[in-house]
C-alpha cells in the first residue's frame, strides 16, 4: 500500500488519530512493518508510543482522540467554543482513565481524570471531542481551572451570545453530585446575572470557598466565601 492510500483510508474510517495496531490491520501487515512505514513518512506524526495522527490534524482532534474515552474541557474548550480569545498551549482532556501528559508539536496535552458518573456532557464535531457548553463550565469550577475569574468573564460570553442553556446547566450541576460545586455554580450564574433557582437548597449549608475572583466577600444565598 503506498502512503496516499493509506492517508486515504484512514481518513475514509475517521481515524485521524490511529494506533499502530489500526495501521496494520487496514495494511494487512505485520506490526513491525506498520511502525518502519510510518516512522518513514511524513505524512504521520507521532504522538507517543504505538500512537500516531496525519500530518496537520488539528490539535482539537488529537487531544481528544488519544484516550478512549475522553474529551476536551477547561481552557482548551473556551477556546474551541470562541468563549477566550487566548491562543492555547495546553489541551485539558478529561478520562475517565489516568494517562500521563503528551507533548505533541510544541503543545502540552493534559489529561485529568473523573469518575465514571460524572464522565458525562460531552459531544462529538468535527472529529473533536468536546464537553458540551455546560458541562465546560461544570469541569471549570469542579477542577478549580482556569481561575475563577477568567471562567466568570467566559460565561458572561455564552450568556450574551446565546451559546448555553441555562437550565441545562443546572440539572447537570444536580446530576454531578457534588454540594459544594452546587454552592460555586451558583454563585457563579448570580454573578452572571442568573437566579439559577433549580439549584437553591441542594447545595452545602456550611460556607465554601473561591479564590481567583479578585476581590473579597461573603455570599449568604450561596453559601461563599471568595477572595
């Protein structure tokens, strides 16, 4: 098989991101002969052992397609949504399976893992694997990343332009089981303006904590203490 073939069929089964073992088979060679065919062409990359993408796939697509299964989230999702305008160096990918960090291309690629009953939220474009809009905004405070104001001035933006559901947000907030994420998300869509009156009652009744806001205070309705 000659390399625009294989190019060729890969793109046709989706398979972006492909392991060495997907290579031989759609071949119908030996492992060994699959990795001296694709270390010798530079229409692949590697990514790390037994793990390869086509040359110049979008780095949405290969974070989100090394792990199985995962999806991207935090930063690097605002980013895929246009919610920051920041250019991104490191791709957060959420597991349900540990895997250590990618550098791949100059990037970083994260992975951080959750349990399986919060490993939820999460869609398919493109190729990409991406937390939903809501779900985003949930992984964002749950995991503490990016800084809470940086994730308030990103919800204020889907707001505005219509790019989340607000009551979805709040049955996924109840459906993650977490009382003290109930208080901060919140206390988040207050601070956006949202009464988010799903979510009353059902978070901690002690006091929780935000750092990152850039200014101090208490929030008796919710039940926060931020700084």
């Amino acid at each position: 098989m000659k390399t625009t073939e294989l190019v060729e069929t890969l793109k046709s089964h989706g398979f972006y991101v492909f392991s060495i073992y997907d290579a031989a088979k759609l071949m119908q060679k030996s492992i060994a002969y699959a990795s001296l065919f694709l270390s010798k062409s530079k229409e692949f990359v590697r990514i790390e052992k037994g793990k390869y993408a086509l040359k110049g796939t979008d780095p949405f697509i290969v974070a989100s397609n090394i792990l199985y299964p995962s999806y991207l989230s935090l930063a690097s999702a605002m980013r895929f949504y246009d919610l920051i305008d920041q250019n991104i160096v490191k791709y957060s990918v959420v597991s349900v399976k540990r895997h250590a960090n990618v550098s791949f291309n100059g990037l970083s690629i994260e992975f951080r893992r959750m349990k399986k009953e919060r490993f939820f939220g999460y869609t398919k474009i493109d190729n990409a694997y991406v937390a939903e809009v809501e779900k985003l905004f949930i992984d964002c405070v749950y995991f503490g990343m990016p800084d809470f104001s940086t994730t308030l001035e990103a919800l204020e933006y889907a707001i505005d332009n219509k790019k989340i559901d607000l009551k979805k947000i709040q049955e996924y907030t109840i459906a993650f089981d977490d009382k003290s994420l109930v208080n901060k998300l919140g206390f988040l869509l207050g601070l956006a303006g949202i009464e988010a009156g799903e979510l009353l009652g059902k978070g901690r009744k002690a006091y929780v904590r935000i750092s990152g806001l850039g200014k101090s205070g208490v929030d008796k309705k919710w039940r926060v203490k931020y700084d």
